[in-house]
C-alpha cells in the first residue's frame, strides 16, 4: 500500500495507486476474501492533489477534476475486471489444487495402504521363505537320510542278490544231486531186486545143497558104522581110513565155514537193501562164493564117490580074502 505522503501526478499513477489498494487473501483449499479500499483511496487522493496544488502555488479547475475522477473511475472498473479474473482464475487454480490434493491424498492413502499391505505381504512373504527354507533344509536332511538308507538298501539288495545267486547255484547243484541220486536209486533198487531174486536162487540152490549134504552125511554115518564093525578086519586100510577121518573133518570144517559163510551173505544180502551202493559187488561176490561152493561141493562129491569106491573096493577084497 502507498504511504499517505506520496503525491499522484498523472493517470498511470491513480491507476497504479488503485490497483496496489486491492487487499487479496488466498487461503489454499478455502476461499479468496479481498477488500477494496475505494473510500479510503478517494480520500488519499483528495488529500494527495490538494497538496500537489499548493505546492505548486495553483488550484485545480473543475474540468481537471472531473477528468481526473473519470479517469480514475475507469480504471477503477478496469482493475475490477482484472482483479476478478484474477479471483477467479485464482480460485480455479485453488479448486483444481485443492482436487488435486484430494486426489494426491487419496493417492497417497492408496500408496500407504498398498505399501503397508506390500509390507505385510513382504513380511509374510519372508515368513513363508524362512519356512521354506526351514522345510527345504528338513527336507535335505531327510533327502540324505533317504539316499544313505538307499544306498544301504541297494548294498543289502546287492548282496541279497549275490546270496540268491548262490542259492539258486546251490539248488541247482541240489537238483542235480537229487537227480543223480534218483537215478542211483533205481539202479540200487533194481540192483536190490536182482539181489533178492539171485538170493532166493542161492537160498534155493543152498536148500539142495543142504538135502545133499545131509544125504551125504547120513551115508557117510553109514560107512562109519560100517568102518566100526570092520576096523579089525580093516587094519591094513587103516592108514586110509585116517586119511578118510582126517578129510572128513576137513569136510566138516569146510562145511561149517560154509555155513558161516552162508550167513555172513545173507547178512550182507540184508545191508544191500539200505546200501543198495554195494548190492552188485555184494552179488558178484555172493555168486563168486557160491560158484567156489557148488566147485568145492562137486569136488567133495567127487572125493566122496573116490572114497566110497575105494571102500567098497577094499570091502571086496576083504571079502574076497
């Protein structure tokens, strides 16, 4: 505002003074209050143009003063005019400010919201990562737990495998024993069959021999009895007849180990049914014992018809004597 003291000379200088008495306050998001000092300006005019004239050693005409207030009128209205384009666009400028602050508030509570919800998802975020990481690192620990107990497993597998493998080559091995010893067990059964079957032909050949030799010995009992009641007459065979005793023990002796024999073939007829293994050498040896017999008993036959022709040749003589 101009001070009291300044004096106004021309036109430009009202204007300038009126348009600087306009007092306007903006107050932001509010409203625009101004106040125009037209009375007070007036008044600073009167006073300013009666000085500047009495200083000047003249008055002003009437003419000059009406001019001058018209002059001072219009740009009263002039200044007005501006004043409220400037108000308004002011208070356009104020409007869309405070529109903007609305919307950069909003925004800037979205903002708020949105960064404390992002915060609140970041922090859940890390929550969730920390437990994955946790997870991940229980899940590790079990993942190599697992892989030690699978490498276990594959070594017990391995050598299940391998113990398998000789299982399977033991069963196979088994298998073929057991085949083997099948075959062998019908040939050991056949063997035994044979056994039997030549046992009973010993056995019935053994039931002659036996008839034969009792026959034998009842006539040698005879020819005993018969040597008895003639030992006096027969003093000159007596040496023979020693010889015959003497062979006849031999007989006798040799009949006995027979006997014996006999049995311990039996015997070993009987181990050949539980070791049929030894049933054919069993037979082969029975039946060489039993041609050996049938050879040594043909052979006694023989040296008991000698004998028994060389006494009815000695009764002869004597008789004949």
């Amino acid at each position: 505002m101009l001070s009291r003291s300044k004096v106004l000379h021309n036109p430009a200088e009202y204007r300038l003074f009126f348009h600087a008495s306009f007092e306007i306050t903006v107050l932001p998001g509010k409203y625009i209050h101004y106040t125009v000092r037209l009375q007070k300006a007036c008044a600073l005019f009167r006073l300013s143009s009666r000085s500047a004239l009495h200083n000047q050693g003249r008055h002003l005409v009437p003419g000059e003063i009406l001019g001058n207030c018209a002059a001072a009128q219009k740009c009263r209205v002039t200044s007005l005019d501006a004043v409220k384009r400037k108000i308004k666009s002011l208070q356009e400028q104020a409007d869309g400010a405070e529109d903007r602050a609305e919307r950069l508030q909003k925004e800037l509570l979205a903002h708020r919201k949105a960064r404390d919800q992002a915060e609140g998802e970041v922090a859940s975020l890390n929550r969730r990562i920390q437990l994955v990481e946790e997870e991940l690192d229980r899940a590790q620990e079990r993942l190599a737990t697992a892989l030690t107990k699978l490498e276990e497993a594959e070594k017990a597998a391995d050598e299940s495998e391998r113990g398998m493998k000789v299982i399977e080559n033991r069963a196979m091995k088994d298998e073929e024993k057991m085949e083997l010893q099948e075959i062998q067990l019908k040939e050991a059964k056949h063997i035994a069959e044979e056994a039997d079957r030549k046992y009973e032909e010993v056995a019935r050949k053994l039931v002659i021999i036996e008839g034969d030799l009792e026959r034998t010995e009842e006539r040698a009992e005879l020819s005993e009895g018969k040597c008895s009641e003639l030992e006096e007459e027969l003093k000159t065979v007596t040496n023979n007849l020693k010889s015959l005793e003497a062979q006849a023990e031999k007989y006798s002796q040799k009949e006995d180990k027979y006997e014996e024999e006999i049995k311990v073939l039996t015997d070993k007829l009987k181990e050949a049914e539980t070791r049929a293994e030894f049933a054919e050498r069993s037979v082969a040896k029975l039946e060489k014992t039993i041609d050996d017999l049938e050879d040594e008993l043909y052979a006694q036959k023989l040296k008991y018809k000698a004998i028994s022709e060389e006494l009815d040749h000695a009764l002869n003589d004597m008789t004949s004597m």
